[in-house]
C-alpha cells in the first residue's frame, strides 16, 4: 500500500490512479490528520508527502515520522513546488528517501517509486555490526560506543551504517552520495564532508576510526585506541 498525501484533490486523485494503473495499491490523503488515521489502520509501504500542506506540513510530518518506532523504516518521496535546494536537502537530512517536484510526469514518479522500493526491499542483512567498541543495532536504530549510546540524526546512522558494512573499502564521495542521499541527488559532494565532520564529532575519540582518503573519499578502519 501506497500512501500520497496531497492537499490539491486533482494531483491527489492523478497520482493514486496512475500507481493504481502501475499495479499498486494506493490511497490519497489531503492533510495530516487524516493522514495520521490512515496509518493507524495499515502500514504503507511508501509514502509520497507533499511539503506544502494545511495545518502541518509535510517536513513536520516527515520528523514524526522517523520518530516513530513503527513508522521510521517506512520510505518516504517528498513532493513539492519547490525548486529551492535547501527544501530539497533540509527533507533529506530528515530521512526521505528521494524528492520529486512538481510539475512531474507520471512515468517519472512511478519510476522513482519503483526504485526507491528497490532499494527499500527486504533486509537480509545482519541486524547488528560491530567494528572494534563500535556497535550498530539496525532492529533498534541505535549506536553505542565503549555501551554508551550515541545519539545520530536518521542520516548519520544511514552514513555510518553504509561504512561499516562496508569496513576497510575506500568509498568515494559520489558513492556515498548515491547510497545515502539518493541515486540522483542533485547536492554538492560538500554535504558527505560535513556529515562526515559531524559524525566524527559525535563518535568523540573514536571519530578517528573514519579515514579521509585523500582524493577518493572515505574508509571506516579499526578501533582507535586514542
């Protein structure tokens, strides 16, 4: 089940029936209130969010979103007017998955839903990884460092999860970029570093465990003992 909330009844009523004609399952909500009644009867598996809203818009939406135990996981396109870049990434840094603005053809979303279940497809990974006193728990969403939690914004914990599975591999800034924020974000390699910078900050002496790779990118390693 799809979930668009979208306050103009006529986009609303085009997008359900062109997910619908794409063989989803598809229901449109017009403000959060409904919305949030919705969800207490199923579970989507996506949601298509409007940013500009009445009442609560669609970023205050998104944060209690990932919020929310049971709804965190759930992905999520954000659909705006906008065309401002800080709209876009402000949404991002949130945890949606992708973005898409209006006005936007219909192949082109259904394509972006399809891709971004893909993406979002079951997980057969291990729940929990471990790299020296580093420990990340995917079921809880949650970091530890020496038993001590860390607390990570959703796209921290997507970054840091992405190194350690990916322990000792050099990952280029583009590579992150794809994985984290989107196989066709359009933000400057700029916004891996400042994560990055952040990240360590809040790893503290254990920060150092992310290597630059000078020109290429970035590695997670072993403990550092510092």
């Amino acid at each position: 089940m799809i979930y668009c909330v979208e306050d103009d009844k006529n986009i609303q009523d085009l997008v359900v029936y062109a997910l619908k004609t794409g063989g989803f399952q598809a229901k449109g909500f017009s403000d959060a209130d409904d919305f949030y009644k919705g969800l207490r009867m199923d579970k989507p598996s996506l949601i298509l969010l409007d940013i500009m809203l009445p009442g609560e818009d669609g970023l205050s939406i998104l944060r209690n979103l990932k919020k929310d135990q049971k709804m965190w996981d759930v992905p999520v396109i954000m659909l705006t007017a906008k065309g401002a870049e800080y709209d876009k990434v402000q949404g991002l840094d949130l945890g949606a998955d992708d973005y898409v603005t209006k006005p936007f053809g219909v192949m082109e979303l259904i394509s972006r839903v399809k891709a971004v279940l893909r993406r979002g497809g079951p997980n057969l990974e291990q729940n929990e990884i471990v790299v020296g006193k580093l420990v990340l728990n995917r079921d809880k969403h949650k970091v530890y460092v020496e038993k001590q939690e860390v607390i990570l914004t959703y796209k921290e914990f997507e970054l840091l999860d992405y190194l350690m599975k990916n322990q000792g591999i050099v990952l280029t800034r583009d590579a992150i970029l794809k994985a984290i924020w989107g196989y066709d974000f359009q933000g400057e390699t700029r916004t891996v570093d400042v994560h990055i910078g952040s990240l360590r900050q809040k790893l503290g002496k254990f920060g150092a465990m992310i290597e630059t790779v000078r020109g290429i990118g970035y590695r997670i390693g072993g403990e550092n003992e510092a």
